[in-house]
C-alpha cells in the first residue's frame, strides 16, 4: 500500500507558483463573503426572532383552545344519559 502512495506522489506534477493578484483576489473574495455573511445575519435575526415570538404566541393559543376543548368534551360525555 505505501508502494502506490509513493508512485502516486511521484506522477504529481510540482505545485505551480499562485500569481500574488490571484492570491489577494481570493483572500479580498473571502473577506468581502464574510463581511456579506455577518451583515445578512443581523438583517436576518431580528425577523427570525420575531417569527418565533409569534409562533410561541400561537402554540399558547392552540394549547388553551385544546385545553378548553378537551373539558368540553369530558364535560358533555359527563351526563346522566349514559
């Protein structure tokens, strides 16, 4: 198995020198991404909150709706016509 690792590192051309525009080119694309990424988490989280604010809001409600119904139904099945 080390035999074809060697092989294989031996058919591998050298690594060819990165033109230094290249490299600031990518370098300034990784920052400017970030910078992009950082901006598009604080517009986004403020609307994230406020969507699990409402949703947290909704779930009491349909919990109360279903705790209410739920009595209901004991109450009504609770007859003396059984």
């Amino acid at each position: 198995m080390t035999g074809s690792l060697c092989l294989s590192r031996s058919i591998m051309a050298p690594p060819v020198a990165v033109s230094p525009l290249i490299k600031t080119a990518r370098w300034s694309a990784l920052l400017i991404g970030m910078l992009y990424g950082k901006q598009r988490f604080d517009h986004l989280k403020p609307i994230a909150e406020e969507e699990r604010r409402v949703e947290e809001a909704e779930k009491k409600l349909r919990e109360e709706q279903e705790r209410i119904y739920k009595q209901l139904s004991e109450a009504s099945s609770d007859t003396i016509l059984k």
